[in-house]
C-alpha cells in the first residue's frame, strides 16, 4: 500500500500526517518541513529512533499516554519551544533534545522518570526543567547537558531545575 505525494496531501490533518509519519516515515518525508504540530495517539507505546529528528518547524507536541521512552526522538527539532513528558514516559534516552535550540521549557509529570547523557546537549536557550519528584539522571557518567562528542559544550548555564528536596535530582542540581 503506497500512497502518492498528493494523497497524503488530501488527507493530512495534524492528526493524520503525525499517524502516517509514525507509519511510514520515508514515504512522509516530502512534507516533513511542513510538520508543525504532532499529536501521538494513546494507543501507540514505542516511538522509533530518531522518528521526529530534523523536523526543523514543529513546534508543539502531545505525546499522549501510550509512549513509555524517548531515544533520540527530537534531536535538531530547532523550533520546538516547550515540551510535556506524559507520566507515562519511564526513560528519556540520550540525546532527545540534543540541538533544540528554541527549547526553553520542559515539565516532567511522571514521578519515574530517568533522563540519559546528553539529553539536552546543545540546547541553548533552555531556561527551565520541571523535574517530578522520583525523576533521576541514568546512563553514562556524563550530566544530561554534556556532549561526549566535543570538549565545548554547550547549554544554557542559567537553566533553572524545579526539584523537589532531598530528590535525587535535587543532589544533582547541588553538585553542578
């Protein structure tokens, strides 16, 4: 089952674009520019690799209930502004925010939440992160900001993390 540029055309919604690209993501590529706003539906629980990497406009984003991990999932998204991880999402993996450049704000809902090396690695203007209470740092000995790739990292040193006493992340903002 393929469909032409101009099917997809006709029937793209914000809704039905987002389905059909987590469907068929090379089939989809033509509009990819065009893609502003992503709504995952309750039922789908794994995104692939990399899915909404270099979609350079999209700006908003509802992840809905079913998602449980981000891997690399918004790398170079340069428009994205703020974003909300759903209780659902237990890990958030390296890189997922990585070149981020317009992120300023993220809140995380679930109480479990663990985010990797590098998540936010070259987000510049982040100014905030809403950590929930269990959320803590996972993966290689490396701070959620750093880039292993270069010696010149760079983030936003005013981020501000919402933490919550005596959590883990709460250590984590006192030693760094």
């Amino acid at each position: 089952y393929c469909l032409d540029e101009e099917q997809i055309e006709e029937r793209a919604t914000e809704v039905a674009r987002t389905q059909l690209f987590l469907e068929y993501p090379d089939w989809t590529y033509s509009f990819k520019e065009e893609i502003e706003n992503v709504v995952v539906g309750d039922e789908i629980e794994n995104l692939n690799s990399y899915i909404f990497t270099d979609l350079y406009n999209l700006k908003n984003v509802d992840l809905g209930t079913g998602v449980s991990s981000l891997d690399f999932a918004f790398y170079d998204c340069t428009s994205l502004e703020e974003i909300v991880i759903p209780e659902n999402v237990g890990s958030i993996g390296s890189y997922s925010f990585e070149s981020c450049e317009s992120l300023r704000k993220v809140t995380f809902e679930g109480e479990e939440a663990m985010i990797c090396d590098g998540t936010f690695s070259n987000a510049v203007n982040l100014e905030e992160i809403h950590c929930s209470k269990g959320m803590r740092v996972g993966g290689a000995d490396r701070s959620p900001f750093d880039n292993p790739y270069t010696d010149d990292d760079k983030w936003s040193e005013d981020v501000v993390l919402y933490v919550y006493e005596g959590s883990e992340m709460h250590d984590f903002a006192e030693e760094n």
